[in-house]
C-alpha cells in the first residue's frame, strides 16, 4: 500500500491510498479518482513534506540521529550577521519606526531588554531571541 498526496485542478488537497504506484497512475488515467470537495476528476500527486525509508534504503543510525547544535546555532548565527542590519542597543526603537512604517523595512538585529522584549510583543511586533555562541579560532 502507498498513500499519495493529492491536488485537483482547482486547488484541493486530499489524500488517498492506492496498492502501488501503477494502480494510482491507472486509476489516475482511466478518470476515477476524484476531489472529494468538488468532484473534480483532474487530480495529480503534490508534493510530499515527508518520505518512508524502504528496507533497503537504511542509512547508519549515527547519520540519523546526530547532530552538532553548537554548528546549527553557527549556522544560524552566521545567517543572521550575513543578511540583517545590526542595530544594536536601538533594536526595540527601530523595530517601533519600522511597524509603524516610520523606518524602511528590513531585516535589523540587536539586543533588548526584557521590559523592551514585553513592549515588542504588546505593539505586535514578531521577533526571534537567538542565543550567540562565542566564536573560537578555527
């Protein structure tokens, strides 16, 4: 058995299990699948977040499971400084100016405090607290 994400041509997603994958693309052809919100019979298989592993596909179980936070928080670091304007101790009055469109918008970064941080979260604002890692000589 195979479940397969489906799409109609108006835009509905549904899923549905077929034996294999020929039993999907005959069933697909012959016109009897349908969209169980519009009856449309004009449906393809969408993307999938997710696949299932066959038994013969394994991977090692460390290539699994390991992973190195402190490179991940690198990685996200590394991001940050590369594509967001460093504003500094400002963080909290230039992300006001830019919510009120009194400022360009654009991705900044700083630091608050936490009286600051509860004022952002009153005004709507969305932002993000991503821990810095001390950089080392590599």
């Amino acid at each position: 058995m195979i479940a397969y994400d489906l799409i109609c041509s108006n835009g509905h997603t549904f899923e549905c299990w077929f034996k294999d994958s020929d039993s999907f693309l005959k069933q697909q052809s012959s016109g009897v699948i349908d969209c169980p919100v519009c009856n449309d019979h004009r449906v393809e298989r969408a993307l999938s977040p997710f696949a299932i592993r066959r038994n013969g596909e394994k991977k090692k179980e460390k290539e699994l499971t390991e992973v190195n936070p402190r490179q991940v928080l690198k990685s996200i670091q590394d991001y940050v400084e590369k594509h967001f304007e460093d504003v500094g101790l400002d963080f909290t009055k230039e992300a006001l100016k830019i919510h009120y469109g009194e400022s360009k918008q654009r991705n900044i970064r700083g630091t608050a405090t936490a009286e600051q941080e509860n004022l952002l979260k009153e005004e709507g604002i969305q932002f993000l607290k991503i821990p810095i890692i001390k950089r080392l000589d590599n």
